[in-house]
C-alpha cells in the first residue's frame, strides 16, 4: 500500500499517539484555524469519502505485531522472550503476513531482541498556585509516562497517512498540533512532538489475503484474532470545560488486531448527555487502516 509517512520525535508523552486521538486534535485545529463552518464541510467528507485514513503511531520501520494464532514454542526463554514482542520491522513483519508467526522463529526481534521496547515511568511534577504562579508547597502530582527505550535519543515515532484526495494541510495541522501537543496531559507540558520528515513509501501487504490487520483502533466486526478495549475519551478544545468532559464510552479492536473481512467502521457518535453545545454532536475516528495478511 503507498502512503505518506510523517516522521515525529516525540517529548515525554502520556501514550503514543493514537489515530483517533489525532484525527480529533486535526479537527480543532480546522475549527480554529478556519472557521466553524469549515469544520462542519470537513466533517461531512468524513461521513462520507475520507479525504485520507490514517494509522497510529508506532516507532519508526517497525509496525504493530499482528493477533495471529501464537506459535508453539517448548523453550521457555524463547517463549517468553516472544511473547514480549511487540513490534515487527517492516522486513519481518512483511514475512508474518504471509508466512505466519512460523516467520518468528529466526527473526531478529527474538533472536536478537532488536524489537523496540516501550517502558512505562512514572514523572512527578509540583502543584503551581495559580494566583501566586509560583510552586505550591506540599502537592505533587504523578503522571504516568511513556519511554522508547533509546539512550541517543535518535528513535523517531510515524504516522502513515493514505491519501485518498488532496490534503495539502496535513504536515501543517501535524506540526502545529505538536507545538501545543495532544492527548489530556498537553497543558501540563506532555504529549509535545516534531515532525522531522515526511517521506512516500509501501508498506508490505500480503498476496492474495484472507485476513486483514488494522494500524488503527475499530469497531470489531465479524471473525478474527483480535485484542478489545474500553475507551471513554476526554472532550478536547473549549469542550474540555463542558460540564460532562467525557465522552460516551465503547468497545474497540486495538491495533494489530486481525479481522476476516475487511472492518467497514467509520465516525462513531460519541456525544456525552448533556452534549457539550446545544446541538453539538461529538464524533470519534474509527475508520481502519488495513493492510491484508494471509493465514
């Protein structure tokens, strides 16, 4: 499949980015920067015939490790060993879509322990007085975090993008949306990144697939090997004061989730009760984004 990478490095964050997510903070950016009647014409396109589908991030030439049937394996180093795998390169993860995790037995990730790791860290950070501006004495606040273990520091994140119509916008709303970051912890300094490069590339698809793995999260739908989860997202911009910040909790498939047939999900209402605005409908980005995988 030929997409448009966008390349980012990442500040201390809260979780890596997450297509949804995104997609939302992609929507206030068009709200603010050009207008509500705007966002309401880009919105319809989303409804309809998205402009581009967009995947999560994951670390740089690798991708998510897909939900296949495990391989057996009697050696209980190696065993455990995989089961930590979480990302593939683009190589090896060419090699499971159409071989199976048969093709893990002698890839680098388990024979080297070249898969990058993720750890989870906690950060500590000082209550401010917000009528003095200064620290307030004795409240602290502890903020999980998220660090790519790599000690240069050169790791870079990506976001694939296929482009379906002209989106000219999009490495722009990207750096902008970085520059005052994402996710619920951006007003305390978290969830900053820079994109750094922009490059059009394939990612690999197997021939003649059976099954389908997704990059981004969706609606889970029909047969398959898949990992589920509950979300309830915060409202984002001004919303975030509304009196029900949250919005209406559901059920999806995380990345690397395999399907049968290909997720046909798109923008699912989320509106919390009361909605935020009288009239105002909150919508989530579910749309998939599938590469084909044959079992």
């Amino acid at each position: 499949m030929r997409v448009r990478a966008f390349h980012l490095k990442l500040s201390s964050i809260t979780a890596p980015p997450r297509a949804p997510t995104l997609w939302g903070h992609l929507a206030w950016w068009v709200r603010y920067t050009q207008g509500e009647e705007k966002l309401k014409e880009w919105l319809e396109a989303f409804q309809h015939d998205p402009p581009f589908l967009f995947s999560s991030a994951f670390p740089t030439g690798y991708l998510p490790r897909p939900y296949l049937p495990q391989l057996q394996v009697e050696d209980t180093q190696a065993r455990k060993a995989l089961k930590k795998i979480r990302y593939l390169s683009l190589k090896t993860f060419a090699r499971v879509i159409q071989e199976g995790e048969q093709a893990l037995r002698d890839a680098p990730e388990l024979k080297e322990g070249k898969a990058p790791k993720v750890t989870l860290a906690s950060q500590t950070r000082v209550g401010i007085n917000r009528t003095t501006g200064t620290a307030q004495e004795g409240i602290l606040f502890t903020d999980r975090v998220y660090w790519l273990n790599d000690k240069a520091q050169q790791q870079t994140w990506t976001v694939y993008a296929q482009v379906r119509q002209q989106a000219d916008y999009l490495e722009q709303a990207l750096r902008e949306v970085g520059t005052f970051g994402y996710g619920g912890k951006a007003s305390v300094g978290l969830g900053r990144f820079e994109v750094v490069d922009t490059q059009e590339l394939e990612l690999p698809e197997a021939e003649n697939p059976t099954h389908y793995v997704i990059l981004s999260p969706t609606l889970p739908q029909g047969e398959g090997f898949y990992a589920l989860e509950t979300y309830w997202g915060r409202l984002g911009g001004h919303f975030a004061l509304a009196e029900t910040p949250f919005k209406r909790p559901y059920l999806r498939a995380v990345e690397g989730s395999v399907f049968k047939e290909k997720p046909k999900s798109g923008l699912l209402d989320v509106t919390p009760a009361p909605a935020p605005e009288a009239g105002v409908r909150v919508w989530e980005y579910l749309y998939p984004f599938c590469l084909g995988v044959r079992i």
